[in-house]
C-alpha cells in the first residue's frame, strides 16, 4: 500500500481535501512571518508523522520513511506558500493561497508514484526519495524568505526616511540570521516583540500598495499600530543603555 489512500492517485486526492481542510480555517490567521509559519508547519507535522508511522507500522522501515517524508514535504511546501499567501493582497493573496493548496497534493502524487514504480528495490529508493523530499521540503521555503527580505527592505525604507527606525535596524531585521544574533535587540522579549512588529509593518506597507479605499485606510491603521509598538521598543532600549551609561560615568581624570 502507498500513502495514506493506497495508491498514489488516492493519497494526493486525500492530500488536496486535507490541506483545503486546513485552509478553510487557517487561511486568516496563518503567520505571515516566516520563522512563525515555520514553526506552526512543524507542530503540524508531528500529528502527521504520528499517523504515518502508525498506520504503515507493518512496512518496511524505509517503505515507512519514504512515506513519511513524501508527506511531510508536502505539508512544508503548504505552510511556505500559505505564508507567502498572507503576505499578499487581493488577487495576488487569492492565487497564491489556491497554490499553497493545489501544488502541495502533486507534490505528494509525484513522490509516492516514483516509490510506487520502485517498490521491487524500495529499500534503495526509498531512501532517495526520502532524500529529495527532504530536500524539497527546505527548498520550499528559500522562496518564502527571499520575499520576506525584500519585503522588509523594501518596506522599512520609509520608517527611516521618517526617523522611525535606526538604519542598522533595518538592514539587520532583513536578514533571520542577524536579526537572532543581534545584541542591540536587548532581552529575548524584546527582541521578539520588536522584530515581530517591525516584520508585521513591512507586511501592512506592501499590502497597502495593493489596496485602494477602505481596505487601503484599514492598513494605515495596522501601519500606525506597529510602528507605535516600534517606538515603545525603541524607547525602551533607550532607557536601558541610558542606565547603562550612567553606571559608568566618565573618569573626570
């Protein structure tokens, strides 16, 4: 048996209606921050996981494996390019949430039907196709951070211009691997709170390209909610190294 619907027809079928399932009540709420999708597809994933190995327990253990990861980068490339969705606005929001919920199912179809054709060696090829779906699942997020990275270069530009945020900041918050690392960022609460809100406002900029009328004025006011976050931070931080500075006056020597 292949997958969760016994061939590999049936199981993208199953993975089309499950992954429109979670759609239908996820697709207002699903992060479109990155890292925060990331972790919600992984949370996801351990149900899925579970389920697979339980249902194929008498398999093979690379039949099993291949199984799982075939499903698992499915569920990867959904939580991308939901996140991806979120970002968007009007059409471009509506199209790519109608990818995140159609391209995933194919991608499981395709990978089931390869072990499906190899099931005389599937010890062999399962696990090279337990290696591509590895592959394919962090491939499928290369896509998502590129954008966020232009989004919030793009999108912090004009808090700068504006005074709002420091200009290291914003080439820090552009990139995940400096923002964790950054020390300027203070405690882990307020980093989290401040790159969270500055992420969140280079979201509502671009969104707000994307809109005119009502739906334009409802993302100035996301605009206005987040940089107050943004000021509050940054007021904080102020606060903090000015303490700091005067723990340590200057030796009048």
């Amino acid at each position: 048996m292949i997958g969760l619907g016994g061939t590999p027809a049936v199981s993208g079928l199953v993975a089309l209606v499950l992954l429109a399932g979670l759609a239908a009540v996820s697709w207002r709420i699903w992060p479109p921050i990155a890292s925060e999708a990331a972790r919600r597809t992984a949370l996801l994933a351990l149900p899925l996981a579970t389920g697979v190995l339980a249902l194929f327990r008498n398999d093979p253990l690379p039949g099993r494996l291949a199984i799982l990861a075939a499903w698992l980068a499915g569920l990867s490339l959904f939580g991308a390019e939901a996140s991806r969705a979120n970002a968007e606005a009007g059409w471009r929001r509506a199209t790519t949430w109608a990818g995140a919920i159609l391209v995933p199912p194919l991608l499981v179809f395709v990978l089931l039907r390869w072990l499906e054709a190899a099931s005389p060696r599937v010890g062999r090829s399962g696990g090279a196709l337990a290696a591509v779906a590895a592959v394919a699942a962090v491939l499928a997020w290369v896509p998502v951070v590129v954008a966020e990275a232009l989004r919030v270069r793009q999108g912090l530009e004009e808090e700068v211009r504006l005074g709002l945020m420091p200009s290291d900041d914003a080439r820090v918050l552009t990139f995940p691997w400096k923002r964790l690392r950054e020390p300027r960022f203070g405690r882990k609460d307020e980093r989290r709170e401040y790159v969270r809100s500055a992420l969140l406002l280079a979201v509502a900029h671009r969104q707000q390209t994307r809109r005119a009328g009502q739906a334009a004025r409802l993302r100035q006011l996301e605009i206005l909610t987040f940089r107050t976050r943004l000021r509050r931070t940054l007021e904080a931080r102020e606060g903090r190294l000015s303490l700091g500075t005067a723990d340590f006056p200057d030796d009048p020597g």
